[in-house]
C-alpha cells in the first residue's frame, strides 16, 4: 500500500488540527503555516475530514474547524480512509464479488490478501490520534506545551 500526499498530508494535518483545537477553532491558514501545506489543498483535505464526520466547522469571527469527536475516539484507519479511500494493498476479487478473476475458486494466495489487508487495517486502527499527539508533543513539534 501506497498513502498518497492526500493522506500524508491529512494525517498531519489532522493531527495539527488536534492540538491546536482543544480550546478554540483552529484556521486553514494557521495549519498550513505550521505544516508547510498551501491552503487551498488543505481546504479540500477538509472537506473530506468534513464530509467523513471527522471534524465540524466553526463559522464566524474565531472561526475554523474541531475535531467532531475526542482524539482518543478516533484512529488513524479513520482519518486516513476518509482521505484515501480503501487501504487494501491488494484487492482481492475472492473478498470482492464485483472484481472479475479466472481462478478466484482455486486461488491460494487469497489468504495471504486476506491476512495482509487484516493487518493493515487493525495496525492503522489501533493507533488513536490522540497517541500521536502525544508523540508530536514529546518530539517538540507543537501543542499547548510547547508555544
């Protein structure tokens, strides 16, 4: 599996977004000063967070957006499916009827697609956001312990 810029970039973001959200709406614009990421890509990264009930925008004056839920209750699997769509490395056509494949009954190596795409999925799903705010305040990149 390759995670493209949209979910390399969202997961930073995102994350930006959970230590800086904890006491007001956070900005498009401060997030891409501190991430080195344009606005306007950050606007749609956004939208799919949005759409995906991932964070909620604030309107107004000290507008921006939040996370919708606690970063304890979110995984990185979320954030990063919202963003990227499906993270199975291989799509498997004994798993998906819709896939078309001439030896899907006698196929061995479904079970090795299988345990990969299970692995994956439960890595990027125990990870919570809120361990990698953690991580990003003891490494120095930010949060309220480190203005």
């Amino acid at each position: 599996m390759k995670i493209s810029t949209k979910g390399r970039y969202g997961l930073r973001a995102f994350i930006d977004l959970a230590i800086y959200s904890e006491e007001a709406p956070v900005s498009i614009n401060s997030i891409s000063a501190r991430q080195d990421i344009s606005e306007r890509y950050l606007e749609q990264l956004m939208a799919k967070l949005k759409k995906a009930g991932l964070v909620k925008s604030i309107r107004g004056a000290g507008g921006g957006y939040i996370l919708a839920r606690k970063a304890e209750e979110i995984s990185a699997g979320e954030v990063l499916r919202a963003l990227e769509g499906s993270l199975e490395p291989v799509v498997c056509a004994a798993f998906h009827p819709e896939e078309e494949c001439s030896v899907k009954e006698s196929c061995v190596t479904k079970y090795v697609w299988q345990k990969l795409n299970e692995s994956m999925t439960q890595a990027v799903d125990e990870i919570k956001i809120s361990t990698l705010v953690e991580k990003s305040r003891s490494a120095g990149k930010g949060g309220k312990d480190n203005e």
